[in-house]
C-alpha cells in the first residue's frame, strides 16, 4: 500500500486471501479513504470495509483513467506497481533469500524508501535508530 506521494507500507503475507489482508488494510488506511486498486477480486469487499474504492482493469487493458475529464488520469496502480518494481530489482542481486528471511529485507527496503535517504545520509539515520534502540534498553 502506498499513499501518492507519502509513505509506503509493505508486508509479506501467507497468503492472499481476504481474512489475511482486511486486518492489515484496517490498520494501516483510515477508514473511507478512497482506494485504488486493480481489478483482482481479492480486493472487492473494500466497499462493504467502509472505503471508497475504484479500480482499473489490467485485463482489458486500463492502465489508468481520467473520471472528469480534467486530462489528468487520477484513477491508477501506478505509484504502486512502480514500488514493486523497485523492490524486485532491489532484492534480484540477492539470489537465493530465503522465505524466512524475505520479511526482513522488504521491511528494510520499506524503511529506506520511507526516510528518502540514499548513502551517508541513510547511514546517518540507521546509526541514530539503531542507537536510541540501544539505549532505550539501557
């Protein structure tokens, strides 16, 4: 899940049925919040969860659509697809991770996507995280 231009939140679950993800759609968006997704059905009790939800169709080839006619395309999976993405390029030199390991990795990527740091300054971050931790058990 991704909010445009916000954070991303990323869990790897067992498997993707809907008792598995309303628990974590209800944690993580406010309630009538409107949702974009793909037309994948595990997604339509979103209406009956309390959210506004519209959807565009893969299948029948609906990448984006513009609702009022304004010539912007508001409803999109994009920004979210495009996270995807990043993610398995990120993980790709990483052959072999093991399914134990997998939540690890995505929540590390989760938190450098999140905290918009690259290099030294990401270091910086992790360091003074790792650190408050630290004492925080002192």
């Amino acid at each position: 899940m991704i909010k445009r231009g916000g954070r991303v939140v990323l869990r790897v679950v067992d498997n993707v049925k809907k008792k598995t993800i309303k628990p974590i759609i209800e944690k993580v968006i406010k309630k009538l919040t409107c949702v974009f997704t793909d037309e994948y059905n595990i997604y339509s009790s979103l209406k009956e969860w309390e959210y506004e939800h519209k959807t565009v169709n893969h299948g029948n080839g609906e990448y984006a659509r513009d609702e009022n006619n304004d010539g912007f395309h508001e409803v999109h999976v994009n920004t979210m697809e495009g996270t995807w993405s990043l993610l398995r390029s990120w993980l790709r030199p990483h052959r072999g991770l093991s399914q134990e390991k997998l939540p690890l990795y995505v929540n590390f990527f989760e938190f450098v996507h999140n905290i918009s740091r690259r290099g030294k300054s990401l270091l910086r971050d992790l360091l003074k995280i790792t650190l408050q931790k630290n004492e925080a058990l002192i």
